[in-house]
C-alpha cells in the first residue's frame, strides 16, 4: 500500500525549487562581455544535450520495443518513465548552471558571500530537482501500477539514459579540458581560460554536460534503483518512500544553513549543511521506522544509519586523498617537482591505495547490515546512504558552476580581486566534485550489491558455486568488462583531444590571434567535441547492456548463475577501478592546483608544466571513466534483473 504522506515533502521541495529558480533570474548577469560567453557556453552546452537525447532516443524506443514485446506494456511504460524523467534531470541542471555560472561570476565582483550564494543555491535546485523527480515517479507508477515487480522497467529506463549521459558528457568534457591544456598552459604558456584559447568554451561546456547533467543522471539512477531494490525485498513498500521523504526534508533545511563571509570557511559551511541534514534524517528516520514498523523494527533503523554513515566517511576519505590540504595530495605536487613521470607515478599510485578505506568500510557495511536485518539491511541501507541526495549533490553541482564562473571572469578581464574570489571557489568546487564522485561511486556499490542480492531472490538462486565452470566464466567476464568499458571511454577522449589539440595549434598559428587582436573560433572545437562525444558514446553505452543479455541467454538454462558471476566480477571490479580513477584524477588536478596558488614555483614553473601534464592523464580517469563506472555496475545488474523471468 502506498503512503500519501510523501507527497508534501514533495511539494516543500517543489517550492524551494520555484523559488529558488525566481531568485536566481533575478541575479544580475554582469556586463555585455560577461553575457556574451555566458551565452556562448548556453547555446554549446543546449546544442550538445539536444543532439545526445535525439541521438539515445532513436536506440531508446527500439529498446522500448524490445521490452514490450517480451516483458509485457507496463515495464516497457515504466522505462519510458524512467528514460524521460532522468532526461528531465539533465535539462534542469545545464539549464540552471548555464544561468548561474554568469550570475556567479558577476557576484565575485561583490564578495565571496553572494557568489558561494547564488552558485551553491543553483547546485541545490539541481540537487533538489534530481529527488523530486525520482521519488515522484516512483510513486506515481507504483500507484497506478500496483505492482513493485514494474518498477524494474522504470529503473532500467533511468540507467538507460544515465549510462549514454555520463559517457557522452565524459568525452566532451575532457577532450575539450585536455586539448585546452596541453596547447594552452603547456605549449603556449598561457593561463587557464584565457579568451584566445579556442577551446576554453567547450571546456566550460564541458563541465556543463559531463559534471552537471551526467552527475545528475548518474545519481538520478543510484537514487530510484536504491528505492526499488529496498521495495522489491521489504513487506512495507512504502517504507523506503518515506525515508526518501524524510530525506528532502532534511536536505531543503540543511540547505539555508550553507552561509559565510569567509573564503577559507567555504567547505567548513558546505560541510555544516551535510551535518545537519544528517541529524535532521537520522531523527525523522527513526520516527518513520518506530512508527510505520514498530518497536522491534530497530535494526533496520539501525541499517539505515549505517548506510547514511558509511556515505559521510566515504565523503572524508575521499577529501583526504584529493585535498591539497593534506599529504596525500601534496605529495603529488612535490614529486612534479623531477618531472611529470614521477607525478604520474605518485598519482597513480595515491588513486590505488585510497580504494583500501573505501572497500573495507563497504564490506564491514555489508556483513553488519545483513547481521542485523538480512539482505533487506544491504539494500535499505543504500537508501539511508542516499537519502540527503538533495544537499549532496547541490555541493557537487557547485563545483561546475564555479569553475565557470572562474573562466568567465578570466574571460572578460574582471581583474586580479575578482579573479580571486572566483579561484577560491573554484577549488574549493574542485574538492566538493571529487567527495561527490566518492558518494556516487560507494553508493554504485551499495546499489549494485541491493540489486544483486534482489537478482538472487527473483531466480531463486541460494548458493553460488564457485567451482561451477560456468560461474566461474561469468565471473571472468564480469570482471573484464570494466577493463573493456574503461579503455573505450578512455580512448575516446584522447582520440577526440588530439582533433582539438590540432584545431587549436592551428588557430595559435595566427600572430593576430595571440596578440589579442583577433577573436578565436569556439564554434569549431565546440563542434569538434560535440561530434567525437555523440559518435564514441555508442560502443561502450551498448556494451554495458549487451553483455548481460548475452551471458544470460547464451548460457541457456544455466543462465541465471553465469549472470551471478558476471554481477560479482562486474561490481568488484569496477568498484576498485572506479575509486581508484576518481581519486587519482583528483588528486592530480588538486596538486597542480596547490602549485599554481604559489607553492614549488608557481605556475609557468617546470613544476607546474609537469602537473599539469598528471592532470591532463588524470582527466579522463576522474571525469569519464570512472563516474562511468559507476553506472555500469548498476545498469548490468538492473539488465541482469529485468531479464530474470525470462531465464
């Protein structure tokens, strides 16, 4: 039975949402120069999304048909719900960041406050708006359908749209990032953003559909697919719904406590905001779960926090390997100081022992929330770990509003104090993206691990021999597709940054242009990544739902334990690599960060042509591949259940 109660969270956080969107149009948007590169960076990032969502929606309906014809008119409805909802996510976020980022950049001019102001209440209309939309169509199928075993369509549908997202906004993104480094900062020696850099539009762009609307679908999907799995295992339905409720109460409260003055209190707010939205959750939670469940309920409140624990420890972990704050990060920098192959080296390996904290804490979340609730205390706990979704991702989406702003007013010479202001938020961004690709990345796992203990319920798989040929081949199959996922994802964008660093090479040919005396064409490094995004999103977009379907199928009635070895091998793997990836990426464009803020030469040093380098290679990791990754795990596991009655 399902719980009208959740629908007033729903309309408080629609309010804050209307709001929030009335006051920020309400922002000056800055001078006419200001407006013009705004506006530049509005018409690539529109451009680019329509053509990917025309592009996924010609595979997306013979999929639909696919899944009418063998799994009946009400799971192929819930994917196109699914499909379009998600979509919807990415549309608010670029178009919302692709406002703010100018409002942004105009506010520098006034101080630090109003810009953390206008940029973080951006990032919480996108966060916000990711929630409302799940948990509304959750609850609206649900209602029509009466059927919790329908809403797997629903959930397929958003990681079908995620998965397209992520790595076509990956590509972009980091094509345009590398091409605009390695010929901007390291060939001509000039700074980030400067306006005769062909391809610093697309770079912002890029942080637009890679870092907003990928990010957006990303946990758009780790949302709906966490509530599911917890309906699908659990006798109350409506439990996991009210707990999502909760969830954006807490985030819209803990929302108007991100305030300061201070440049060097900006994490310290944003982290104030998590704190409470916390605590508020952790009340209501209890108060849903002694109330809807009863006294003897307790364990799975107590599996509840664990999740939501689990997620603020993986957030700190995460920012201790990234920060440059700490030794992890600085070590980093100070090994750019013999050349980039030491830099390389240190980066790589910081990304490879930051999975240790990760792994155990996911493992030790495991075993003590199936000791105290069973399998249903692994997956209701993905929903307490993603429950303030709303707060966490408006941090995140902070960052890609900042770091637009930062080129916006580098662009438009608003001179060195605005320059400032604007770099202190953008690293402070820097930091805020790299604990929400932690967040997404632990929840991936949790997810992925409800999904696949749900997989074994639906086929009635108890055991899983390992000495089993046919589990084993699974198992080495499902451990190789993150390999295969990676290097196409990967690949992709170095190909696609080697046509920008010829575009732009080309165009720095041109005395009039690196006098300042001749505007760059952005168009065409736009049109450069758009292109090489939509073409190189196919191949592994596909592949993460093939393989599934083949390994099932193909193993003919052994199918369901080839597929629980494929999910096993698939989602340890990717774990390790998608943390692995993130945190190196991250911690290697923190390091040339904390050189470029005066530290071991400064920038235009040898030290910092060599981070820049590490962070060039780190690009593609943290920004392409590895958010991938996270999708991945889950969208074999949810193709893996979808398929499962017909196994």
């Amino acid at each position: 039975m399902v719980n009208y109660l959740v629908l007033g969270p729903i309309a408080l956080a629609a309010i804050y949402i209307f709001y929030s969107i009335w006051w920020l149009l309400r922002q000056p948007a800055g001078n006419e120069k200001m407006r013009e590169v705004g506006e530049a960076i509005q018409i690539g990032a529109r451009t680019y999304l329509n053509k990917q969502y025309r592009a996924v929606a010609l595979v997306a309906i013979i999929v639909l048909a696919v899944i009418y014809w063998l799994l009946g008119p009400v799971k192929a409805l819930g994917f196109a719900l699914g499909a379009i909802t998600s979509s919807l996510t990415g549309y608010l976020g670029m178009n919302i960041a692709v406002r703010a980022n100018v409002r942004t950049a105009e506010a520098a001019r006034r101080g630090i406050a109003p810009a953390l102001n206008v940029a973080f209440r951006s990032g919480s209309i996108m966060g916000l708006g990711v929630v409302v939309l799940g948990l509304l169509a959750i609850f609206t199928f649900y209602l029509w359908t009466g059927s919790v075993e329908a809403l797997i369509g629903l959930g397929f549908g958003a990681s079908f749209i995620a998965i397209f997202a992520r790595v076509g906004g990956g590509i972009y993104t980091k094509a345009a990032d590398v091409g605009a480094d390695l010929v901007g900062k390291v060939e001509a020696g000039i700074p980030e953003d400067d306006p005769r850099n062909p391809a610093v539009v697309a770079d912002n762009v890029g942080d637009n559909v890679g870092d907003v609307a990928g990010m957006g679908a990303d946990l758009f999907e780790s949302y709906v697919n966490s509530i599911i799995a917890a309906m699908l295992l659990g006798a109350v339905v409506s439990y996991p719904l009210l707990l999502a409720a909760v969830g954006i109460v807490a985030s819209v409260v803990g929302a108007l406590f991100v305030r300061t003055n201070n440049p060097r209190r900006v994490i310290a707010a944003m982290n104030t905001g998590l704190f409470v939205a916390a605590v508020l959750f952790a009340i209501g939670a209890y108060t849903v779960t002694n109330y809807f469940l009863g006294n003897e309920s307790i364990n799975i409140f107590w599996s509840v926090i664990t999740g939501l624990i689990l997620g603020l420890f993986i957030g700190f972990i995460t920012n201790y390997y990234t920060s440059n704050s700490y030794r992890p990060t600085r070590g980093i920098a100070e090994a750019a100081s013999t050349g980039a192959a030491t830099n390389i080296i240190a980066g790589l390996a910081t990304g490879m022992i930051s999975t240790a904290l990760p792994v155990l804490l996911v493992a030790a979340a495991v075993i003590f929330t199936n000791w105290l609730a069973g399998i249903y205390g692994i997956a209701i706990a993905a929903v307490g770990m993603l429950a303030t979704l709303g707060i966490s991702l408006a941090t995140d989406t902070y960052g890609p509003v900042a770091d637009n702003a930062a080129g916006i007013v580098e662009m438009a010479g608003l001179g060195q104090e605005t320059r400032e202001r604007a770099e202190a938020l953008d690293a402070v961004g820097n930091t805020t993206a790299a604990v929400g690709k932690g967040l997404a990345i632990g929840s991936a796992a949790l997810t992925a691990l409800a999904l696949l203990v749900t997989f074994f319920q639906v086929t009635g798989l108890e055991i899983v021999n390992l000495r089993e040929p046919i589990v084993l081949a699974g198992l080495f199959v499902g451990a190789l597709l993150p390999f295969l996922f990676s290097a196409l994802s990967m690949r992709a964008v170095g190909e696609a940054a080697m046509r920008i660093v010829g575009e732009v090479r080309r165009q720095f040919r041109d005395p009039d242009l690196m006098a300042g005396q001749a505007r760059p064409d952005y168009a065409r490094v736009v049109a450069i990544a758009t292109e090489a995004a939509l073409y190189k999103m196919v191949a592994p977009s596909l592949l993460a739902v093939a393989v599934p379907v083949a390994v099932g199928f193909g193993f003919g009635s052994r199918g369901a334990e080839a597929i629980a070895g494929l999910l096993i091998g698939a989602i340890v793997t990717g774990f390790l690599m998608a943390v692995m990836m993130a945190n190196a990426g991250g911690a290697w464009d923190n390091a040339k960060k904390y050189i470029e803020a005066g530290h071991l030469g400064g920038k235009k040093s040898d030290v910092h042509k060599a981070a820049v380098i590490g962070d060039t290679v780190g690009d593609p990791l943290k920004d392409t591949a590895g958010p991938s990754l996270n999708i991945l795990i889950k969208i074999v596991s949810i193709v893996s259940l979808l398929i499962a009655p017909l196994l």
